[in-house]
C-alpha cells in the first residue's frame, strides 16, 4: 500500500527533527555595531560647508567678470557712436568752413584710445581748408595823410601767421611791407614788418627800421588829425614806437596837444577846476582844437551852476562870464544877469573859501 508521502520529493538532506529554535546566547564582549561616529559627521559636514561657499565663491566671480564684460562693451559701444557721430558732423564743418567746431572736433578724436582710423587725413582736409579760407593780401590804396577828414579805415590785408617749424619768406614780406607804404596802407606796412621782426629782428635792420619808422609816423599823424577821440590814445601808442624806430619829432607837438586834451577829456564831470584848467592849457595853444571851445563853454555853465545851487551867485556870475568871453549864449547870458544882481543883494563872503576854480578869468583877460 502506498502512502501519500510516498509519492513526493524528498530531500538528499536529513530533515531536522522538529522542535522549539533556540537562539545561540550573545557573547558579552562582542561589539554592538551603533553607526557613523560623531567625528565623522562632523568632517562631512565641513566638507559639505566648504564646497558650498567654493561654489558661492565661483558663482560670484562668474557674475563679476560677466559685469565687466558688460560695462566694458558698453562702454565701448558709446565710445564708438561718439566717433561715429563726430566723424559724421566733420565732412559738414568742411563744407561750410566752421574751422572752430572742425578743430574741437578733431581736438576730442585725438584723445581717445585706440586712435582713430583716418584722423591723419581729416586733419591734413583741416589744414587744406584754414588755408583756403586764409585770403590774399591785396594792398588797397588809401587817401594820403593830409587828404578830407575820412572814418579811419580798418586793415584790409589778413594778419599773417607764423607757424612753429615754417621758414617765412623775408624777402617777400619786406617788399610786401614796400608796396604796403607806396600806396600808404599803414596798416598793412606795420603788420607786415612786426612779422619779420618777430621772425627775425636782423633780417635787413636798416629798410626794416626806416619803413617802420614811415609806417608808424604817418598812421600816427592820420590818427592825430582825423581820428575820433577814441583814437588819440592808440595814436599816442604808436609815437612811442615811432620813437623806437627813428626821428618822431612831427608828432611831437600832436602828441602833446592830445595828450593834454585826453587829461580833460578824462576828467569831465567829475572836477570842474581840474577839467577847466586842462581845456583852457588846449585853448591857448590851439583855439580851433577839436571841440575844446564847446567843452570850456559847457564847463564854464556847469561850474557856474553849481554856484548858484548853493546860494553863492558871485563866484556863479564869474563862471558865466568865462563861458560868455568864449561864445556870445542868449541862456548863459540870462544866468549871468541873474546871478549878478542876486550877488549884489547877497551878504558878502567875506572871508569865506571860494571853491576851486572860481578864481579862473575869462579867456583873453589877465590870469585867463
């Protein structure tokens, strides 16, 4: 008979017998395995910290360099459009021959770094067009000294520079400054001849030295004789040069007259003695000088004026008198009539200071 165990697998292996497992006791010096220890931890974590702050540190530089990069483009970028921009403004300064914005633009591109490409072109079409606009001397004749009493003209010729480094031609400017003084261009004559003297004072000393000396005497003289007030003063400048330069002795006497004449002029209206006794020296020296006349007589009103504001109508009167021995005045005569029988009622001075200047007498009487 076959039992139902008969009939399946068994095992090459003795099977245990069957009973209650019983785990082998622990051994009392065995470790107890408890994990990673502190130390450990503690390493990792700085490791951890450190590559944190290295990857902070690399982000940080990274952002850095990226920023000056950008800075660095832009501001390349603005350099750039302003040359651009100069660069397309220069060939309109050209055409209309602005040599002031031209320069101060070639002036600016000239500084920056890198140089610009084609600055050296643009400066030499600088020059080129300052030359061009330079125009010729042309000597214009003018009227001789003693002509008709004509406004002062002003220099016809372009003043003539001197370029560091340029050889002048001499010999071209000095008979320049000749042909200048045939045809009495004063003007043009002495312009030309400081520059050869700033050139090169040796250069031909004697024709230098005599045609200044013609130049400046005549411009002088014409200034003297036809010239404004205004112009006394540079004709007083030029006769010292003149005297540097040779004989000046015909503009002694103009010299003279002028410089007197300025001393009042300078001083109208704010001293009635001082202005008077400088007009009256003119006066008596040349009578027909400019308008020394009609100065003295509206002096002579305006002092007597200031008198009579004050109550002192004699010292007044006396004033009126001067200005009538120069010209007959219906008006300064009615003042003088008043002033006179005001001062005959009046208190007597006295002892009394007169101002400065009463005691001037009318011109062409003792003391006047």
């Amino acid at each position: 008979m076959t039992l139902p165990d008969d009939t399946q697998p068994r095992s090459p292996f003795q099977t245990p017998p069957a009973g209650p497992m019983v785990e082998p006791p622990l051994m009392d010096d065995e470790p107890v395995n408890s994990g990673p220890g502190c130390f450990l931890w503690g390493c990792i974590g700085l490791f951890i910290l450190a590559l944190s702050a290295a990857i902070i540190a690399l982000a940080g530089f990274a952002g850095f360099s990226a920023g000056t990069r950008i800075a660095q483009a832009n501001a390349l970028a603005t350099q750039n459009a302003a040359i651009s921009q100069q660069l397309s403004l220069i060939p309109g300064d050209i055409a209309s021959g602005n040599e002031f914005l031209l320069n101060a633009r070639i002036q600016f591109l000239a500084t920056l770094t890198p140089a610009v490409s084609g600055l050296g072109d643009i400066m030499q079409t600088a020059t080129a067009v300052h030359l061009t606009s330079v125009p010729t001397a042309t000597p214009t004749p003018m009227p001789t000294v003693l002509a008709q009493p004509t406004v002062i003209s002003t220099p016809t010729s372009a003043p003539i520079a001197i370029t560091p480094g340029v050889a002048l031609d001499l010999p071209a400017l000095l008979e320049e400054s000749r042909l200048a003084v045939n045809v009495s261009d004063w003007d043009a004559a002495i312009e030309t001849l400081d520059v050869i003297l700033a050139a090169d004072s040796s250069f031909e000393t004697a024709a230098v030295r005599s045609l200044m000396s013609q130049a400046l005497n005549a411009k002088a003289l014409q200034l003297f004789r036809f010239g404004t007030t205004g112009d006394l003063a540079e004709a007083l400048r030029l006769t010292d040069r003149a005297r540097e330069f040779g004989d000046a002795s015909e503009l002694a006497y103009e010299s003279y007259i002028a410089g007197l004449y300025l001393e009042a002029f300078n001083t109208l209206g704010m001293d009635f003695a001082t202005t008077i006794r400088s007009l009256q020296q003119v006066y008596n020296e040349q009578p027909n000088y400019r308008d020394v006349r009609q100065l003295l007589v509206q002096q002579y009103t305006g002092y007597g004026d200031a008198w009579a504001a004050q109550f002192e109508f004699c010292p007044a009167a006396a004033q009126y008198q001067n200005a009538l021995a120069l010209v007959q005045d219906a008006t300064v005569n009615a003042k003088l009539t008043n002033a006179q029988t005001l001062c005959a009622l009046a208190t007597p001075l006295g002892g009394a200071t007169p101002l400065p200047g009463t005691l001037i007498a009318p011109v062409g009487q003792p003391g006047g």
